[in-house]
C-alpha cells in the first residue's frame, strides 16, 4: 500500500513538473515574440504620467541597465498576461482529476468570472485611476519643482497598483465560495457589511498614494462589489437549493404521497386477512 502511494505521489510530481514546463514554455514564446516592441509596450504603460507631465516633463533612469531591463520586465509581464489562458488550463488539467462533478461545475465559471474581473481591474486603474491620480499630483507640486519619475519606480507603482486593485475586483467571487461552501452565512456576512466598509477604507489607504482621491477610487468600488457579491451568493445559493429538492425526493421515494396511500392499502388489506378490523373502518355504534 505504501509503495502504490509513493508511485502515486511521484506520478503527480511528474505530471506537475511537466505542466508547469508547458506554462513556462508558452510564456517564453509569447516573451520572444514582444521582445522587439518591449519600448512601445513602456510607453503605452507610462502613457497616463506622461500625459499628465508638466510641459518639458519627463522620466528618468537612474540605474545604468535600467533602459533596458524595464522595458523587458514589461514585455514579460504582458507575455505573463497573454499566455494566461493557457497557463490557467495547466493548471486545471492537473487537478480536475481530482475534483467531483459538482466541483467541477462550479470550479470553471469561477475561474473565468475571476480571470475577467482581474483584467477590469487592472483596466479600472489604467484608464481611471492613473490620470486622476497623476493629474491630481501634478497640480499640487510646489511651484519650481521640477517633478521627474524614475522609470524603475513608476514600474514598481503601476504593478502594485495593478495587483492591488486585479484583487479589489475579486471580492463577488470570494463572497460567493464563502457562502457556497459554507464556510460563512449570507446573513453572517450581512451583518458585518458596517466593518466591510471601514476595512475597504483601511485596505485603500494602505496600497494606494496618500490622497483621498485614490483612496475613495478603491474604497468605493470595493464597497460595491462586495454588495454584488452578496446578490451573487443568494442566486447561487437558491440555484443550488432549487436543483438540490428534485434530487432529494428522487432519493427517498417514501416522501411521496403515492408511496404512503399504497402502503396504507397494503396494511388495511393485510390486516383484512388475519380476520381484523381494517384501520379506515369506523366501529359499528
């Protein structure tokens, strides 16, 4: 039995190494194939700053390589991002095996759901919370200041923002495995929408500049989903209620009311034959 566990395990490590060589074999093709736009592919990053610089604004490197491994960095990321769809489907090669039906079911509207509300999130931030932003700081520079942002750091900005507010937008989707799982009760999270609010504000101020209006940017919407999240769970919850009932009435006949009369007829006449009085039957007065 323990040899057959150890073939076992060692047959799922293989598998693992070979789908996680598969993953990286794509995103290196897609990384090639970017290589020769890697500067464009930064410029269309920084684009939001740079629209937003004072005139004769520009960026700057201070690192000697930084020139080039920044541009390459973000012609990784996006090969990251186009070779996703194939890197998700390793993945679920490899554990599908292991889940059940009902799993599995679930398991890929969740992904997909997860998946796009990452890449609106990222989109949010690109398209409405960089100009806002870089706008809003533009215009409280102090006069004289000649305002100038290294390459390497505004990278290291716009990833953490990206993640930041990718994950922001996955709030329906863990409302929805909470309470589909049962770990935590719609009502439960119902009550604790007052300390939702005041964590969304906690969580916005801490990944996001020091102004008020990038903070309300991720606050807000976070407030929001986490309220579609509950609209989500309770159709997911009565969904499964409703297609659960067929089932469990299938699964027990003696709950139908055909069931009880025909055994009930059954009785009265077994009883009619041992010579006594059937249980329907009133007693002569």
């Amino acid at each position: 039995m323990n040899e057959e566990t150890g073939d076992s395990f060692l047959s799922h490590l293989v598998e693992l190494r070979g789908r996680l060589i598969r993953a990286l074999i794509a995103i290196g093709i897609v990384f090639v194939g970017l290589f020769p736009w890697a500067k464009e592919l930064y410029s269309l990053l920084a684009q939001p700053l740079l629209a937003k610089l004072p005139l004769g604004g520009q960026m700057i490197a201070t690192d000697v390589i930084g020139v080039f491994l920044v541009p390459m960095k973000v012609a990784l990321m996006v090969a990251f991002l186009i070779a996703l769809p194939y890197v998700l489907y390793q993945i679920w090669a490899f554990i599908a095996p292991g889940l059940y039906a009902h799993e599995k079911k679930l398991a890929l509207p969740l992904v997909g759901v997860s998946v796009f509300l990452f890449f609106v999130g990222m989109a949010f931030a690109y398209f409405l919370v960089f100009p806002t932003v870089f706008g809003f700081m533009a215009k409280v520079a102090p006069e004289g200041v000649a305002w100038m942002t290294d390459i390497e750091k505004y990278l290291s900005f716009v990833m953490t923002t990206f993640i930041a507010f990718g994950v922001t937008f996955e709030v329906p989707v863990l409302v929805v495995v909470l309470v589909y799982a049962g770990i935590v009760d719609l009502a439960k999270l119902k009550e604790w929408r007052p300390y939702v609010i005041v964590g969304s504000f906690v969580v916005a101020a801490v990944f996001t500049p020091p102004d008020v209006i990038s903070q309300l940017m991720m606050a807000i919407p976070m407030c929001l989903l986490f309220e579609l999240g509950l609209m989500l769970a309770r159709f997911v919850t009565r969904r499964a209620a409703r297609q659960e009932g067929p089932d469990e009435q299938e699964a027990d006949p003696t709950s139908s009311a055909e069931w009880t009369a025909l055994n009930r007829d059954e009785m009265n006449k077994a009883v009619a034959d041992l010579g006594a009085r059937p249980q329907d039957q009133k007693p002569d007065a």
